[in-house]
C-alpha cells in the first residue's frame, strides 16, 4: 500500500490555506475602501446641492449683490469638488493595496500548486512506469492491486481538476494584474485632477476678490463694468462673423469625413446641448451673435466639468481673450487639429490643461469647463471647422482669436 500513499500524499500537498494574516488585511482594506466609497457619495450629495442652488440663482438679474453670492456659492462647490478628489484619490491607493495583496496571494498560490502539481505527476508517472504484470506481483492481496489501480485512475483525475484549477488562476491573475494597471493610470489622473482642482479654486477666489478690487464694491460700478463689456462683446462677434463668413466660402465637404455619428466624441462625459448650432431661436432673437447664426453647440457643464478631446490630434493653439477684453468672447480656449481634416474649438473654460504642439488622445482631459468670456451661465462651446480654413488672427480689440469655415458639429457627433 505504500505506492497508495505515495500518490495520495502528493494530492493532499495540494489543499492550501490563505494566509490568515494576508486575509485579514485584505479585509481591512476593503472596508476602508468602502468607508472611502460611503464619504465619496456624501461629497456627490452635497456638490449636487451646491449646484442646484447655483442653477437657480442663474436667471437672477445681474447686481453686483447676486455675482458676489455666485461666487461664494462657486467657491464652495469647487472646494466640495477639491474634497472629492482627495478621497477619490485615498480610495485609488487603498484599490491598489488590495491589489497587491490579492496579486501577491494568487501568485503564491500558483507556484505552490505548480510544485504540488510536479510531484503529483511525478507519481503518476512512476506508478505507471512499470507493467499491470508487475504491479500485480508487487502486491500479495488481488484487492491490494485493484485498490491502487482505482487510486492511479483517480489521481489522473484529480490532476487534471488541479491543471484547470492551475489555469483559472492564472486568469484571475492575469485580470487582478490588468485591474491593478488600469487603478495606476486613474491614480495618475486623479493626482493631476487635484492640483487642477486646486487651481480653480485659486481661481474662483482671485475672481472673487478681483471683481470687488474693480468695481470698489459699488453697484453702479458694477453696471457701468457690464455695459462697457456689452460694447466690446457686440463689436468682436460683429469682427467673427465677418471674417467667418468668408472662410464659410472655403469649406470643400466632399474632401471632410462622411456625416455620421462616432466621427467625433462628445467632448463631455454627460451630454446636454443648451443651444444648438444654427440659426437657433436665441441667436435670431437676441444680439449675442448679431442675431445671425450660432457657429457651434453650446453644451452644459457647470464650472470644473472635465473636458475631453473630441479625437486624436495636435493642440493647434490656447488662448484667453479675458486678458484683453474681459467677458467680451470665448475666454479660455483650446483648438485641437485632427487628422480626419476636422479642427474643433473649446471655448469659456475656466482652466486648460493643455499647450500647443500637444498630441492629445481621443478623450483626454484638455481643460476644465467655465464661464471665462463672454457667457450667460457655465457652459462649453463647441466648434467644429474645415481644418484647412483654420486661421489665427490678432483681432481688433480682443486679442488673437480662432477664426474658420465652421461646421455643424452634431453632424459628427
């Protein structure tokens, strides 16, 4: 019987037992990182809140009274923003703790079950090295040779349970390990998220605190502020339409992509356009764009909304018109040329994360969504041009601004 107990030793080296102490701390990670997801959804809460009230002092009318509760209202959601992205980033580290202890179980197991798994075949093979004869002769009860028949066919069948079981492994290694690169990169982008962050609300509290500076905290200076905005505002979309208009004439759409959706990426996570593209009824009825046509879509997104590249491309150029003609264009903007002959225009950031000569992935973050230029609320604008129209032109009075024949942009979207 001692073959039998060979063979069925190596089988029994194969049953393992996880570490109590790994399992222990792998548990304690995944309650602080559920602990992590429970104040993250709080943080969500309480953003949502400070939004809603931003939304509804929105339609308010302009005093200098209601812009300075807007920006405390702002400067509040933008440090609830900060906060969330701190623990978002805490929760990213304790994701890849486990990881590595998960990883680190895993791989000891299959070496274990490897070595476990060599001798078990080893077993076998020395138990079938010699003949049926042979293995008869060796035992002097003809029960004692059917016992150890039945055991070297059971162990074939328990060895071909433990490769599978090998194999599954290896597969849930494998996936932890591909887990563990994605946890990585987004642990990359949440610690360039919150110095981002950190900027906006610098930002935000420098806008605050220059308005006042400004208008000396009056009223009337306020207003006189707005009307001389106004002024500049009419005269630079006066300026766009003009030379727009020409490059219109440029445009060659047999040569651009074919009109189809997926052409372009939707430059925001979650999508609601505010103003299409056209001659829309806020354009025919007001003389925000000279009562002409709107040349992008207006989409919503409060202030600190990631904002994605549409498509793979080059930053062609950034700029700010706010450092000319404050509240009078596109503010903090971003122009990105594709391969696929298509240039697409950010406008009214609040931050851009990008430089020009950049190449940018279809998806990656470029900027920070605004209210920069001239805007009556938080949103992006979004413009799609032939690229071979594209120019960059010092404008009269608001600085070098992108000019190009512009298409309709929901036609690629």
């Amino acid at each position: 019987m001692s073959r039998v107990f060979k063979i069925w030793g190596a089988v029994l080296s194969l049953i393992l037992f996880a570490s109590p102490v790994m399992a222990a701390t792998i548990d304690e990670l995944k309650e602080n990182i559920a602990l992590r997801e429970s104040q993250i959804q709080a943080i969500e809460r309480e953003i949502a809140e400070y939004q809603k009230e931003l939304d509804e002092t929105a339609g308010e009318s302009k005093t200098l009274k209601t812009e300075i509760a807007r920006l405390e209202s702002l400067l509040k959601k933008l440090n609830a923003d900060l906060r969330l992205t701190q623990r978002k980033l805490g929760a990213a580290n304790l994701q890849i703790q486990k990881l590595n202890l998960e990883i680190g179980e895993t791989s000891s197991e299959i070496e274990a079950k490897r070595r476990s798994l060599a001798g078990l075949v080893r077993a076998v093979w020395e138990s079938e090295s010699k003949s049926l004869v042979e293995v008869m002769l060796e035992h002097a009860e003809l029960s004692d040779f059917f016992a150890e028949l039945e055991s070297i066919q059971n162990v074939e069948k328990a060895t071909q349970i433990e490769l599978n079981l090998l194999k599954e492994l290896k597969t849930e290694l494998e996936e932890r390990e591909a887990e563990e690169e994605k946890t990585k990169s987004r642990l990359e982008d949440l610690t360039q998220e919150l110095k981002d962050r950190a900027l906006l609300q610098e930002a935000a509290r420098q806008n605050k605190n220059g308005l006042l500076r400004v208008t000396k905290n009056k009223e009337a200076e306020y207003q006189k502020l707005l009307r001389e905005r106004e002024l500049k505002r009419a005269e630079i979309v006066e300026e766009i339409r003009s030379i727009e208009d020409n490059l219109r004439l440029l445009v060659d759409p047999s040569t651009l992509p074919a009109p189809r959706a997926g052409v372009l990426a939707w430059p925001v996570a979650s999508v609601k356009v505010t103003q299409n593209f056209g001659e829309t009824s806020f354009a025919k009825n007001t003389d925000v764009y000279g009562n002409k046509t709107h040349n992008g879509i207006d989409l919503r997104a409060s202030v600190g909304t990631p904002i994605l590249a549409a498509d793979d491309g080059v930053i062609k150029s950034t700029g700010n018109s706010d450092n000319v003609c404050p509240g009078g264009s596109y503010g903090r903007w971003v122009l990105i040329e594709h391969p696929n002959r298509l240039t697409t225009l950010y406008a009214h950031l609040s931050l851009v994360r990008a430089s020009a000569g950049q190449e940018v992935k279809r998806g990656q973050i470029i900027g920070y969504s605004g209210d920069s230029g001239y805007t009556t609320g938080p949103h992006l604008h979004f413009t799609v041009y032939d690229a071979r129209t594209v120019e960059l032109r010092k404008s009269r009075v608001c600085g070098v601004l992108p000019y190009g024949g512009y298409l309709n942009p929901l036609i690629y979207l």
